[in-house]
C-alpha cells in the first residue's frame, strides 16, 4: 500500500466497484462479506452518490490488463474523486490490478485518493475500513450476482508466458486453490440459493498442477457435480494447449456440466502464434477444435482472438478469417493489440501493424462473425429449450440456455405477451422450458412452455 496521510477509520456505509473480469469480482465478494460481517451497510455499485445518498467510502476493484481496462479504470477513479470532492464520500481506496501494476505512479498521480493497495492487500483494505479480517469467512462470500448464479475462483496467477499479456506480472504465478476448499465454498453458495456456477481462472486446464502434481480439473469437476442445489457448471478461460480429456469426458456425460467451453485461441497462424509464445501452432489448435466437438456433440465454443499483432499480414489474416469461417464459432470476441510495457513482446518486438489497420482488419473480423452468429441463432427457431431465468426487466423475461454465459453471450428474451398465466417476478432464479421463436444476430425470442417445480 501507499498513500500519504491515511486515515483509518470506522466505516459504516460502502460502496464497492469492480471492474475487469469476473475474478475481480470474486475477490470484491470475498472482502465484501467481511466488511458485512462486521457490520458495514453495502450499497450497491450502481447506487448513485449524491447529497442525498453519501457513503463513508468507495472503494474500485481495478483492472490493468490492456489500454482500453486502464483507462476505464482511471476514469472510474477520477469519478469517484470526482464524488469526494463533492462531498459524497468520505474516502476513496483503490486496489486490483492498476494499482498492483502502477503502485509507484498512481499517488502521485492522484493524490485525491485515501489509499492504493496492490492486488492481494485485503487485509491492508479491511484496516482501512475499520474492520478485522475473519478467518472463519474466507470460503464466504457477498453476492454481486443475481443470487441464482456466481463464479467459482480455482487458482490464482498464471505460469504461461503469451508475449502480450501482462497478467502473470500482476497477479504472479499459477496457484490452485485445494478441492476441500472450493467444495466447501460451491456448498456455501448452493445454501445461499445458487443454482449455477461458473468455473473460473486465468487457466483452468492448469488447475492442480501446483498442488497435485496433474491437471485436475476434470476431478474437481466431479467434486462439484455432487454439491447438492447445483444444477449447471460452465467453464471459462481454458487454454487450447494439451486440454484434458477427462474434462471433455464429464462434459459429454454428466448433465449438470454445461456442453460450453470458452477457450481463448488469439490466433490461427503458427507464426503469429509462435510470436505470442503459445505453445500451440495452427494445425494443432484445429486439431484441439476438431477433438472438442468430436468427443462433446453439439458444445458451444466461446473464443477470443487478438487482431493486428506483430507479424500478421494481409496474407496471415486472410488465413486467419478462413480458420473463424471454418469453425464458425457460436460466440467470439475480439480486440486489437495493445503494446503493453513489460511484457515480452513489448521488449522484442516493434508494434509494426497501424492503428486503422488494426481497427479495419478487427471490423472486418466482426462482420464475418456476425454473420455467422445470426446463422447460427436463426438454426435455433423452432427448438425446444431450458433455460434459467436471470431477471425481469422493462417488461421482458431474461434468460440463457446451457449455451449462453452471463454477462458475456447473449440473451433468450421472453416478451411479456409470451408469459401466458405465469408471473415473471415469480421465475428470476428458475429453470423454465422455452420455445424458440425469433432470432437476430445477438439475442433469441422465446416463448414459455413449462417452468420446473
């Protein structure tokens, strides 16, 4: 931590905002319920601060993956400023990964803040709220989710060396988190009413290296299959590289792990990959698609790809849309590359792709894909499908199936004339039987058949 002038003090009302990913979410729960433990009120981070609204204190959960994360993140931070100077707040504290990345320039930068804190200082953060960290809640948490659904941290950091990334910087090396502990957490949150859970890791197919010696993802999996009150299990973020069969082998026969796999590719060409440091080439990562759905019919595949990294060319990326044309992946996300200082391909290699070029070859990328999505959506008119049910809002019912993760993929939305008899408060959180009967490029039209006792 650093800061000059800190004052600890006793905080009774918060606010916490977290940004980037969904495992800064899951470490704002973890310190959110210790500061509810200790009898902090917890505002929501949509809660809108004003004369009439104060708080003792904000604090922002931040990211510094990539350019487009570190601005979002100051401005959330100028902002907050912004509502101190105001008279809204009293404190404002920073942590996350900005703030790890950038702990020597942030308060100098930004003298307005009461705090910054590295990514893993959160018993610094519980100091400064007044509160004394309790051993007995680390496997608790406070939920941000809607309570039907939340995401499963296995393992912090990462041992990979991708040319562009920045994360094992910031976050450290691969550390799994023990079976015991996340099994007594999964119970945790299915006592709490959670019906789905969403493993999550910088890479999930890394799990148990560390402590067991093997990857065991596939045998926690099955751990979790057992928790009582979970029906669904997703997997994010596992990287192409030697994925484990047995993983693919619960997936195609266990219900309750969702036929869905997000797995970050970046690219296809092998010297665009070998220049990231994948260690995975183009015919083996189709080889990996291609044993995917071979062993899990009918799966959705997740991916992102990065565009315009050093040594693609015209040539490389017309390979590159022939490889997303090829696999016709039912979700994809995209950015342009950023140089980020620090990493290897920061030191090594020269930004040698435009900015327009960038922006045009990703619009490009986009196009192809969005083709691709409303032929697959439209495939889907006519099905028959369950789907859970996340919330009601201006008058439409918002749900995913097995093939849509939250927050990220789109949506099945049930019109309020396609409720029949059933009231739509009474479903957030339940599983339903929908028909699909409409369908764009992002979003499906359901209608109700059944909803689940």
């Amino acid at each position: 931590m650093q800061s000059a002038d800190l004052t600890y003090c006793k905080v009774r009302k918060v606010q916490l905002v977290t940004l980037g990913c969904s495992k800064n979410r899951v470490d704002s729960e973890h310190l959110l319920r210790q500061m509810e433990s200790a009898g902090i009120e917890i505002v929501d981070s949509g809660y809108e601060l004003s004369s009439k609204s104060r708080v003792d204190a904000v604090i922002l959960n931040t990211c510094g993956f990539i350019k487009d994360a570190k601005v979002e993140s100051i401005e959330a931070i100028l902002a907050a400023v912004d509502a101190k100077n105001r008279g809204y707040v009293k404190h404002v504290f920073v942590f996350g990964c900005l703030s790890q990345r950038y702990m020597d320039e942030l308060p100098a930068e930004i003298p307005e803040v009461d705090g910054f804190f590295g990514a893993f200082d959160w018993n610094g953060i519980l100091k400064a709220m007044g509160v004394e960290k309790d051993r007995t809640l680390l496997q608790q948490r406070y939920l941000t989710t809607p309570k039907h659904y939340a995401y499963l941290k296995i393992s912090e950091g990462c041992d990979r060396t991708c040319s562009y990334c920045a994360i094992p910087g910031i976050r450290g090396r691969h550390v799994s988190v023990p079976m015991e502990e996340l099994v007594e957490e999964a119970r945790g949150l299915a006592a709490k009413g959670v019906r789905e859970l969403i493993v999550i890791a910088q890479d999930t197919t890394y799990y148990g290296l560390d402590l067991y010696k093997r990857r065991a993802l596939g045998e926690l999996l099955g751990k979790l299959c057992e928790v009582e009150g979970i029906e669904w299990i997703r997997i994010h973020y596992s990287y192409p590289d030697r994925f484990p069969d047995d993983v693919l082998e619960i997936m195609a026969s266990n219900p309750k792990i969702c036929k869905y796999i997000d797995i970050p590719l970046q690219h296809s060409s092998t010297k665009v990959l070998k220049m990231m440091r994948r260690s995975i080439d183009g015919p083996q990562t189709q080889q990996v698609l291609d044993r995917i759905r071979a062993k899990v019919p009918g799966v959705v595949i997740r991916t992102t790809l990065i565009v315009g990294h050093p040594g693609e060319d015209r040539r490389e990326f017309d390979n590159f849309l022939s490889f997303v044309e090829r696999n016709r992946f039912d979700r994809l996300g995209a950015f342009t590359y950023s140089e980020e200082e620090g990493t290897y391909g920061a030191m090594h290699f020269k930004d040698s792709v435009r900015e327009s070029t960038k922006q045009r070859r990703y619009d490009e990328l986009m196009e192809l894909q969005s083709g691709i999505s409303l032929a697959a959506n439209e495939a889907r008119v006519g099905s028959v499908e369950r789907v859970i049910v996340d919330s009601f809002t201006d008058g439409v019912l918002v749900c995913r199936s097995q093939g849509e993760s939250p927050e990220v993929d789109g949506e099945i939305l049930i019109g309020k004339k396609n409720l029949g008899e059933f009231v739509p408060e009474q479903l957030i959180g339940k599983f339903v039987t929908a028909k699909i009967i409409g369908a764009n490029e992002y979003d499906l039209l359901a209608e109700i058949v059944a909803v689940e006792k």
